[in-house]
C-alpha cells in the first residue's frame, strides 16, 4: 500500500477504482483531445524529464512518455498526494518511461531544475489558495530555465452551459477551491511565481482553459 502525503488539497484517494470511467463522461468525451493538445503543446525530447502534477492514475503522464526514451534519460514523471491514486497508475501504466510517485504539489522533494517541462490537467482546482501558490512556486523551483509550464483547468466560463457546469459544479462538490479557478486567479498566480504571463492557448467544455508559461525568457 502506498500512503497518502497529508495536505489541505482535495485529494481523491476513495474514487481511484472509479476515476478511468468517470474522467471521460465528466469531460464529454473531450479526454483524449485534450491530452493530446497538451502533449503536443510540451513539444518533448526523447531525452527530457517531463513532470506532470497531480496526475491521478496517470493517462496523461502515460502518454507523454510514450515519447520518451529512457535509455537517453527521457522520463515523465506523476506526483499526486492519493496513495491510491499512485498505486492506480503505477500498476496501470508504470514502467521506466513513466514513473509515479505519491507527492504533495505544495512541497516536492526534487532537486532545483530537475525538470525540461511540467504539465498539469484538472488539478489546481482541487486545491485552496495558498496552496495554488505553494504549488506554482514548487513547479518554478523544479523547472530548468527556459521551460514550459503547460496547464488545463478550470477558469473563467466562456458560454452559459460553461457557466452552468462550472458553477454547479462548484456548489454541489462544496469545492471553494473551484470557486477560484473560475473568478480567475490561475494566471496572475502562475506569473507571480516567476513565470511569463501565461498565453491562453485553447478554451473547451466552456469552462476549461489551457494555458502556456515559459520559466524566464525564451529570446
Ligand atoms: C481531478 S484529479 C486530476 C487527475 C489527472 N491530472 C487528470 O487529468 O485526470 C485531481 C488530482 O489532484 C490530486 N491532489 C489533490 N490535492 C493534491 C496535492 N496537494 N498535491 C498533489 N495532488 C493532489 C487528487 O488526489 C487528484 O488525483
């Protein structure tokens, strides 16, 4: 058994056994589409060490590495809080391209600028504001300079059924955290920490937003 890291994030340890059924219904089928928008987005090298944070049971940190090559140093790595998550994906999809380990974003235990990349989908909304900012300075501090911060989550609606979803959402899962997201805090958040002002590259579902930052200046 893998244990949980303690946090005041909203992790999701009771709906590991549950979480590859119900992630494709809850985005309409857009799942794959969307991973696939952002592992084309990281743009990766055979040989870069890719983090992605707050995996759950690791689709896209499986995808990813499918691009990897371990033998050249090329890994992606998922960090998520949920021991049972953790187990999730690495007896799902472990292997050498593609490693998991149980980790609260607020405070990884990496060594400064381990990392070529660092991607994130639906997870800043399961965590509160200080530790929106805890975790963007972590990714900061892991990121080698030049690198990309790639994020999918929820942000401000752009339609009504958006606004619905987003919205309902947030008042029948108690989840002030999603409150946030959906005012529109993640980009200065991500730029406060150092970043660049994030590039909103896609909006889907109307209410989730893909951003892209870069650590320092690319020029
Ligand atoms: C909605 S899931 C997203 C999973 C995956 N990235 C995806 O796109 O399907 C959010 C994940 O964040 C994890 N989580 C919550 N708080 C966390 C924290 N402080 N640090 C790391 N992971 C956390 C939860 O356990 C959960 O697996």
């Amino acid at each position: 058994m893998i244990e949980s890291i303690p946090t005041r994030g909203r992790t999701l340890d009771m709906a590991s056994v549950v979480y590859d059924l119900l992630e494709p219904l809850c985005l309409l089928g857009q799942q794959k589409k969307i991973n696939n928008h952002l592992v084309s987005l990281l743009d990766v090298k055979s040989c870069d060490k890719v983090l992605d944070v707050g995996c759950g049971t690791g689709v896209l940190t499986k995808l990813i590495s499918e691009k990897m090559n371990p033998t050249e140093g090329g890994y992606s790595l998922g960090i998520d809080a949920a021991g049972k998550m953790i187990s999730a994906a690495r007896k799902k999809r472990g292997n050498t391209a593609c490693k998991f380990e149980a980790m609260a974003a607020e405070s990884l235990s990496f060594e400064n600028e381990t990392f070529d990349s660092i991607v994130s989908s639906f997870f800043y909304h399961h965590i509160q504001f200080d530790l929106k900012q805890k975790a963007f300075a972590e990714a900061y501090r892991v990121l080698k300079p030049g690198g990309k911060l790639i994020i999918a989550d929820m942000h401000i609606p752009t339609s009504f059924m958006g606004a619905l979803t987003a919205h309902t959402s947030r008042w029948i899962l108690f989840q002030p955290q999603i409150g946030e997201n959906i005012k529109g805090v993640l980009p200065e958040l991500i730029e406060n920490e150092g970043f660049s002002y994030p590039k909103t590259v896609e909006n889907y579902l109307g209410y989730v937003t893909v951003f892209s930052a870069n650590k320092g200046n690319l020029f």
